[in-house]
C-alpha cells in the first residue's frame, strides 16, 4: 500500500515506526502467568479480550505478553484478530506480541491491524500451503502518522463505535439465551400450570399430546436444476432457496430463481408460504436449522420442507419447538438412525412434537416472535454500527477524515 499525502502534522510511516515485535518466550508452566491466550480465544474484529484459560493446561512453547500489549492472529490474516492485553501472560504462537512504542496508544496501534486496507496487505503474503503472514512483513506496512495527540483523539473515537458493537452483540446474545430459557420453560409446563406428564419428548403438560410431524403435512425436499442449462436459469421468476437461507428464521425473499420449465422437468415442488424448511445435510453449522418461508418458494436438495396443512397446527409454533432440537438432529445425522452427515424425510415424518391446543400455541409463538424481534433488533443495530465502524476506520485513518471534525454527541447517540 502507497500512503496517501498527509496533512502537516502527519507523517508517511510503516507499522515497525509504531511497534515492535516481542519474541520472548517459556513454557505456560513454567511462566508464573495466570492466563493462556490461544488463537480461538481471539475474536474476529475485536479489540478487547474477553476470555483465555489457564497456563496450566497447555505444554507448548508461548510467548510472554505484558499489559497493553497487543495480541496479532497471524494465521489467516482474513479473520482480523487483534486484541489489546488485559493483563499479563502468555499466547501461541500463532498471535505476534506487539508492544506499542512509547506515547503510541494501543488503541491507535488496534486500530490500523482492524483496518480493511492492512487486512488486505497482511493476507496479501500469505498463501493456500502456507497462510501466515509474519512481523518482517507487516512491520513494513505503510501507514500515515498523526502527532500523539490526534493518535489519541482518533484511538477514543474508534475504541467508542467499537465497544458499541461489542454491547449489541452481547445484548443479542443474552437475548438469546435468555429464549432457550423461555422455551425450556413453554415446551415443559405451557402457559396454564396445569399437571405435566411423561412422554417420549420429555415432561409435557397433561393435556397437550405427542405426535409425529409427519402427521402436520407434506414433508419432502428439493432438487437443483442443471446450472449448464441457460432454459432452467434465465429470466427465472420462481424462487428457489439454498440453505444459507436457513438463518434468516422467516425466508421472505430468495436470491436466485428458477423458470416454470425448470419446475416440469426436474419435479421441483413448489412449497407454499408459512411450510417450514429444515437443513438436512452439511458438516458445518448449517444442518438441523429451521426457519418459516413466507413466499411460494422452490428449494435445492440440501433442504427438507414441512408443509403443514391441518388447520389446528401453528406453523411457528412448531418451528420454535424444532429449533430446541438442534443439538438432536445433528446427533441423528452423524450417527445411527440416517444417512451419516444428514437427516432424511422418512426420519423427519416420525419424529415426535408435542402439540399444545390451539390458542395455546398461537400464544406461545407470539411470546417468542417478541424474543425473536428483539434479537433481530441487536443484530441489525450490530450490523449498521460495524458498518459505521469500518467507514470511521477507514476516513481517520487515512486522514480524509479529521477527529475535529466528528461531533462526539452523535455518535453516542448512534452508541
């Protein structure tokens, strides 16, 4: 990277101008530390630490970090870990110690390892055999310099919009768990208080009952037409979904879209809105999701569809019921009882839901659509504040945008 002119009080510099790299080392035992700093205890965009474990646990050389040091992923620069250090201790060595020369703020120091243009220059020597980069080449990245002061202003300012996002992601995910506590609490004992009962799901209310899920409706799943064939792709105006869909709880909208020949040739059902869909193949995060389409939609084979057709069945009550199963579906698809690595339809016709009389189950989805707005409100307000986070990152940084110039109240306000 080329630095860009600077303003007077600014210099054209390289990181090594505002760090050095510090390499001493010792066995975590042996150390007298009391934190071990791996690079899965580093989070993705970062700055602040918020978990290690103990020495005691690993027998690997480490390095030894001091309080402000700042932590650097080297593995896989793409991921953008760099952390500020709390504390004292020791890391892998897979994080470089940089340690902030004098008057340089470790926020400051953060800030440019956070930014989309290093980033891109730090993976830039990295390669698929090989994918590290090293401190003799990030040390030569080219940066602008402000004078200690702005260094200072530009640190509080990012470190603000940052601590921000941190707080919305940790609101969604107390949300979140505060939801699988709520559901514990609906799918065991109901809204009623009623006396429970034993049944293969566990404990229900007395007067709600076991049934397979198959008995709802039509479950079956979806095809991909022949990508090569241009008559099944273009000028499509059927949806037709993936299974990266599956996060977004109520589909209401796809990305690609398939013709009417596409559906007569290849047999695409054509799922109607308020089905449900479950990801029933995958190694990673994706299998055993569940979310509720609210379009006329077609899907690929790597999804499942539950069309419920009995009218005293509440779609979303049986989506929030399933999305507890989780855990269960990925056990089933990776062991006996279906295909190793996924879940079948036959599976899925006799697997067994508890069924709560009608009112009660459109009020246990109403309580839980709530939950489910406010998780969705964190992770929107997460979203735009890293939105806004990497636009700052990017203008103080390369000075096209001055902190004099950045009214503090808004973006508290935005905070």
């Amino acid at each position: 990277m080329s630095a860009v002119l600077s303003p007077d009080s600014w210099t054209n510099g390289v990181l090594g101008d505002l760090c050095g790299l510090s390499s001493a080392s010792s066995l975590p035992s042996e150390s007298g530390a009391s934190m071990y700093v791996g690079l899965e205890h580093v989070d993705s965009g970062s700055f602040r630490l918020s978990r290690w474990a103990l020495p005691s646990e690993f027998k690997s050389n480490a390095f030894i970090f001091q309080t402000g040091d700042v932590l650097y992923g080297k593995l896989r620069p793409y991921l953008d870990k760099a952390v500020i250090a709390p504390g004292a201790g020791v890391c892998s060595t897979e994080l470089l110690v940089l340690r902030p020369k004098q008057d340089v703020p470790a926020e400051f120091l953060v800030a440019i390892l956070h930014s989309a243009e290093f980033i891109d220059y730090a993976q830039s020597s990295a390669d698929k055999q090989y994918p590290r980069t090293s401190w003799s080449w990030i040390s030569q990245y080219q940066c602008l310099i402000p004078e200690t002061t702005e260094q200072c202003k530009i640190a509080a300012v990012v470190a603000r919009v940052q601590a921000a996002v941190e707080v919305e992601g940790e609101l969604a995910q107390t949300t979140r768990e505060l939801k699988r506590a709520v559901l514990r609490q609906l799918f065991t004992r109901g809204l009623r208080g009623e006396p429970q009962k034993e049944t293969e799901v566990g404990l229900i209310p007395e007067n709600w009952e076991v049934v397979p899920l198959g008995s709802f409706g039509r479950i079956g799943n979806g095809s991909t037409p022949r990508r090569t064939d241009p008559a099944y792709w273009t000028d499509g105006t059927i949806p037709w979904l993936t299974s990266g869909k599956i996060y977004d709880r109520i589909v209401e909208c796809a990305a690609e879209f398939v013709t009417p020949k596409a559906v007569k040739d290849c047999h695409l059902p054509k799922v109607p809105a308020d089905s449900l869909i479950i990801a029933i193949t995958g190694q990673g995060k994706t299998l055993g999701h569940v979310a509720r389409v609210a379009i006329e939609t077609c899907m690929n084979q790597h999804l499942a569809y539950i069309t419920i057709e009995r009218s005293d069945v509440v779609p979303d009550f049986v989506r929030q019921y399933l999305d507890t199963c989780y855990a269960q579906f990925r056990q089933v698809a990776q062991g006996g009882g279906s295909t190793k690595g996924a879940l079948t339809c036959g599976f899925l016709k006799g697997f067994p839901v508890p069924l709560a009389p009608e009112a009660e189950q459109r009020e246990i989805a109403a309580i839980l659509r709530t939950i489910d707005s406010k998780i969705s409100h964190h992770e929107e307000r997460q979203r735009l504040l890293r939105e806004l986070f990497r636009t700052l990152l990017h203008d103080l940084m390369t000075a096209r945008r001055r902190v004099t110039g950045i009214d503090i109240s808004e973006l508290g306000a935005v905070a």
